[in-house]
C-alpha cells in the first residue's frame, strides 16, 4: 500500500517499533529502486530523515534499524539535502552502527551484519556527497575505526559485503581528503596493513622473499575477491601517489619490493571474465607506477620456467604482459590518455633504471631496422604505432610515447632520429635542447653496433627528416634562368613576411643552447655568444 511522507513523519512520532517498523519497510519498499526528488517534498524528506536519525538513537530491534538504515540509504540519494545525515551526531551514529566508531578500548561486540552493511552504505553514499560529512570524518577519525576492522580481515565473521564496504568508504577518504591519506599511510602503516589484506585476498603463496607462486593455467580470481583486490588496489594507488618521487630506506624499500612481488602475481592471473581482468590489471598497472623504481626489480626475480618468457637468462613474464597490456590499449584508441599513459610511463622507467628490461623492449619495439624505405610511422608494427603517437594532438600522449622511445634508444639523438625520423624526433629533441644532437642526461652503457647491412648500404640515401629512402626529385628550378629563379625566390620570401606581419606564423629558429625560439631572438643570442667567443678569444 503507497503511503505519503505526511503519514510516515506521523507513525514516525508514535515511537512505536511496530508502527515505524511497517511504515518505513513500505516507504522502503516503495523507493528502493527509483527514488524522484520532488522538490516540493524536499522539507518533509528532511524531517523524515531528522525523525530517523532521532529514532535510530534508540535501543531498536536489528530488523528496526535495518529499515532506518535502508531509509537514510534512499534518502541520502538526494544530494541537495543532506542536512540531517551530516552532523557530528548523525555520523557518530552511523559510524556505530557499522562498527567502526573509534575508541580508546577496543569493544569487540558486533553489531548485526546486515545493519553494519546497510550502515556502510550510507555513509558511502554520504562521504561521496557531502564536503561537510567528509570533514566530520576527519574530525571523528573513523579511519581509525576503519583501520582496526582491517586488522581483523581474515575473521570468520566478516562476511564479503562488510569487507568490501569497509574498504569503498576507506578508498573515498584516501581519494577525497589529503590528510585521512596521509594519516593512513603513515600514521596507520597503511602500505603494509593493505599489502597483507590483499595478499590474503589473493591467498597469496610464497616461494621465496620476494617471489609468488603464480600458476598462469590455473583458476580465475573468482568475484568477490576480485571486488575486494580491485577496491584495495585503489586506496593503496592513493596512499604511495608520491611514494616515486622521495627516497625509501631499506625498511620500506623492502615492503615495497614485497607489494611488487604481489602485483607481479596479480599481472599474471586472470579474474572471471575478460573485462573484469581487463580492469582488474588496469588497477594493478596504475600502482605499479608508483612503487620506487629501484623497487620494480622484483618483475625480474623469479627464476625462469618451463613456459616462461626469458631473455638474458631473466623472467620476462610481467614485463612481457605490461607490453602486450600497452598495446592492447593502443590498438583501442579510446581514452589513450587515461589507459594507455599509465603503462608507457611504466615501461619507459623500467627501461631507464634496468638494463635487461630496456634491452628486452627495444629487442621487441626496435629490433635491428631493416626497411629502409618505409616512413617510420607507416605500417603495423609496434614500432610504427608507437611513432603515430609522436604526434598525436594530446601533448601527454605525444609526450610519453616520444620519451618511451627515447629511453629505448638509450637517449641518444642519432639513433632515436634513426628509428623515427627527424620531422616526427623534433618536438622532444627541441624540448630537451637537443635539436643540434647529443645524448640526454641518462646513464647507460656502452653503444654496440646493431645496424644492419641494409640499413648501411643506404644510409647515405636515408632521408633524415622522413626516416626512409627518397627518390630522387627533380629540382623544380632546373632550367629557370636567373632572372626567373629570382622572381621565385622573391615572391616566396613576400608571401612569408605577409605571413609574418599578420602573425599567422611566426619564423622559428635553433638558439646556442639548442632550444628552438622566435627567429630575431634566436640570431641575437647567436651573435652575442659569437661576440662573447671573440672577445674571449682576444684577450687570450
């Protein structure tokens, strides 16, 4: 039977279980799937939710406050009035019901679990909604709460749906306020303390300090752990965002070595279903790039198998899937930005940092060059893919791409030019000054020699703006008389300072430092340096 918010507020007020009980069931059951805001009921949805948030302060039987729960669930639906759900009061309340209102002594008595789950959910919905809630979360410090919970993750009692929800209410802290992050990862041991929830999740099984035993064949992560490892692979992603740009101690380089080890694990599982693996493996990608770099050697750790992907007598497994992982990505070309930057960033600081990994990429993006007369970017290889995207319209695209494939050329300027050709090369060569050539600020090892015969023979006939063997074209002044060829010359030299007066283009050139400028500015830093060279020059 329908009934109207003005009866409900009114069995509201009896303050008979009973009565608010079948009440508030009926309003439940009425809006539980598709709840319309009207707007002219908006002062009596706020004095529902007022009367609920009074009655729950009661000694209510669990199925009682299951339907207050469920009521203050719908009602928080509605972001334009959250009023009642967002006080100190009305948060400490649902924190208690859920379990995980801090205290000094910890009270071991569990709530009902449906009502911990119903009350998890509307503080999500909250937190989600409200500035306000969020920064009584802070003050009440129910991370604190939250954090003992997860110290008790592998209880009996703790059904999936509590586990799960305990850990989407940490994730909107760590993702919506910088100090619950913060207190969480260092206060709290954060790392560590999710670093053991997710290897429990994953009923991790060591085989040595920093190596799982992972079976590719075996059975898919199922459900729910997948929800669970996802959820928390997420909050760990927002806790280590800086964890690559400071410096670690043995201590934590460590534990970061040992959460690689189980993202390396989790590279090489499946979860049930292609998409759910897909995401799954996103997640898992996004925190890798925040481990230290000296940290990501666990990939390389374990020992070769039968099966494995070995190169320079190393496990090329993971380093293999983050490859085939990136295509994938590319081949997609949708939303390059969000799923494909994660991954070349991943794969160009491996390559900067360990020797085998850059070789074992560059043996698969750049192997020894033997079409000489294709551009660069033309053709299907990863190779030419890769060098498309050199000059792509987003500049963090265009960015990332270019400096994988620099590092891969171990940051030297003839052979990146080489692999890519001038013309695609020169916007990440005029953004480091190296448009004059030279080596970036990189550390590698010795150059070996990897040309080819083809590519030796004709070398000297390479185009080094295009990247590939030219025919020979005619010059479009043979046979012009001089007059003629000065007419041309002129007319052109008019049409670009037409150009230029209107600032439709404006001439660039190479400045002393290698850096590319406005054209006046660059001749006059030229002549100071060579003025500057010749002074120095006469008082020597």
């Amino acid at each position: 039977m329908k009934m109207d918010l003005n009866t409900i507020i009114d069995r509201l007020e009896t303050s008979d279980q009973d009565t608010v009980l079948k009440a508030l069931q009926a309003y439940n059951k009425e809006n539980s799937q598709c709840f319309v805001f009207d707007v002219e009921k908006r002062g009596q949805r706020k004095k529902l939710g007022e009367l609920v948030m009074r009655f729950l302060e009661r000694d209510l039987q669990p199925s009682c406050q299951l339907a207050c729960l469920e009521t203050v669930r719908i009602l928080s639906r509605d972001k334009s009035n959250l009023g009642p759900f967002t006080s100190k009061g009305a948060m400490l309340s649902l924190a208690r019901h859920g379990g995980i209102q801090y205290r000094e002594e910890r009270v071991h008595e569990m709530p009902d679990l449906d009502v911990i789950v119903e009350a998890l959910k509307c503080l999500c919905n909250i937190v989600f909604n409200s500035c306000v809630a969020q920064e009584v979360c802070a003050e009440t410090r129910l991370v604190l709460g939250l954090a003992d919970r997860l110290k008790l993750y592998n209880e009996k009692n703790l059904t999936h749906d509590i586990k799960f929800f305990d850990l989407r209410l940490l994730f909107l802290f760590t993702a919506l306020r910088v100090d619950i992050r913060k207190q969480l990862a260092h206060e709290l041991r954060g790392v560590s303390l999710l670093a053991d929830a997710l290897e429990s999740t994953l009923g991790v099984r060591w085989l040595d300090t920093y190596e799982v035993a992972t079976d590719g064949g075996g059975p898919p992560l199922p459900r729910q752990e997948t929800e669970r490892a996802m959820e928390i692979l997420k909050i760990l992603f927002n806790i280590t965002f800086d964890s690559n740009k400071r410096e670690v101690d043995e201590e934590d380089a460590a534990l970061y070595r040992h959460l690689g080890a189980i993202l390396r694990h989790c590279l090489l599982i499946k979860a049930d279903g292609e998409d759910r693996t897909e995401e799954f493996h996103s997640h898992t990608v996004n925190l890798m790039g925040n481990l230290p770099l000296m940290c990501l050697d666990v990939l390389l750790t374990p020992k070769v198998q039968q099966g494995s992907v070995e190169y320079m007598g190393m496990n090329m497994d993971a380093v293999n899937i983050l490859l085939d992982f990136m295509e994938e990505r590319l081949d997609r070309g949708h939303k390059l930005k969000e799923t494909l930057t994660p991954a070349l960033n991943l794969l160009t600081e491996s390559a900067r940092v360990h020797r085998e990994t850059r070789k074992f990429l560059r043996f698969k993006v750049l192997p020894p060059l033997r079409d000489v007369k294709t551009r660069p970017e033309v053709g299907n290889l990863l190779r030419n893919k890769l060098v498309r995207l050199m000059t792509h319209i987003d500049t963090d695209i265009k960015h990332c791409a270019a400096e994988y494939l620099f590092v891969l050329c171990k940051e030297s300027v003839a052979r990146f030019v080489k692999y890519t050709g001038y013309g695609n090369a020169a916007g990440l060569l005029a953004a480091r000054g190296l448009m004059g050539g030279g080596r970036g600020e990189g550390t590698y090892s010795e150059d070996e020699d990897t040309d080819t015969e083809e590519y030796k023979e004709a070398k000297a006939n390479i185009n080094p703006v295009t990247g590939r063997v030219e025919e020979r074209v005619v010059n479009p002044m043979e046979g012009m008389t001089d007059e003629q060829k000065e007419f041309e010359a002129m007319k052109l030299f008019n049409m670009f300072d037409k150009l230029s007066r209107e600032q439709i283009i404006q001439p660039m050139g190479v400045g002393p430092d290698g850096q590319m400028a406005p054209l006046d500015e660059a001749m006059h830093k030229m002549v100071e340096t060579r003025t500057s060279s010749d002074l120095d020059s006469d008082s020597d």
